[in-house]
C-alpha cells in the first residue's frame, strides 16, 4: 500500500550562465502554485511533491513527472495548474496538452540534452 496516490517530481534545476533550465522558466512559481491548488482541493494527503534536479527536458521547462503512471509534463504554467490537479490529481485523467506522449521521442530528447550537458561539462574542465 502506497502512503498517497501520487508522486510528483517537479524540476528545479539551477544551471550556470544562460542555459536552459526550469528554474529561468519558472518552476518555482509553478511549483508554490502547485501546492497551493492541492491544499485548495484538498489533496495533500494524495499527493507527495518532490522537487528534483534536471529530469532532461531543459528546453521545455518547467517540467514534471507524475507516477505511477509516469506521466511527463512540459511547459507547465502557473495558469496550467487548476487544470492539472483538477484532471489529474482529483479525476485521474492526465491532461494530454502538456503530456509528452511518446515515449520513443521523449527518451531521444532526453538523451540529446544530456550528450550536450556532458560536452559542456568536459569544455569547462578543458578550460579550468
């Protein structure tokens, strides 16, 4: 038996100088927004918020996942959020517009973005 329902793992990534990533897009308004509507809708108890580093969507932040379905979500917007927990948390139904629905291209995705996250890496270390 599960402690809540669900398990949401909400990006807040900080990475340097002017590279991508959910905590410039922000995830931090999201993320208060997100627990605020789960208290206003009563699901706190449902709902465990964990925030985490890069899930690898960089790009399309902010970004979460959702189990146990493993549902990700991208570009996620403080106006997205009634929505969400309403269909999602509250009525099961993930909401499709901001699901990243194939498996097959979010892996390649994610993939790419960390190839060019360990370039950068083994730059700056070349440059140090």
């Amino acid at each position: 038996m599960e402690p809540f329902r669900y398990h949401v793992y909400a990006c807040q990534q900080e990475k340097p100088g002017e590279a991508p990533c959910c905590s410039r897009q922000g995830s931090a308004q999201v993320l208060e927004a997100l627990r605020r509507e789960l208290a206003a809708q009563g699901l706190t108890g449902d709902v465990q918020v964990t925030t985490c580093g890069s899930v690898g969507l960089c790009g399309r932040g902010p970004n979460m996942v959702v189990y146990p379905e493993g549902v990700w979500y991208s570009n996620v917007q403080v106006a997205d959020v009634p929505e969400l927990v309403r269909e999602h948390f509250r009525n099961h139904r993930p909401v499709e517009r901001l699901a990243n629905l194939d498996p097959g291209a979010l892996r390649a995705e994610v993939e790419e973005n960390r190839a060019k996250a360990m370039a950068a890496l083994r730059a700056a270390q070349k440059d140090s």
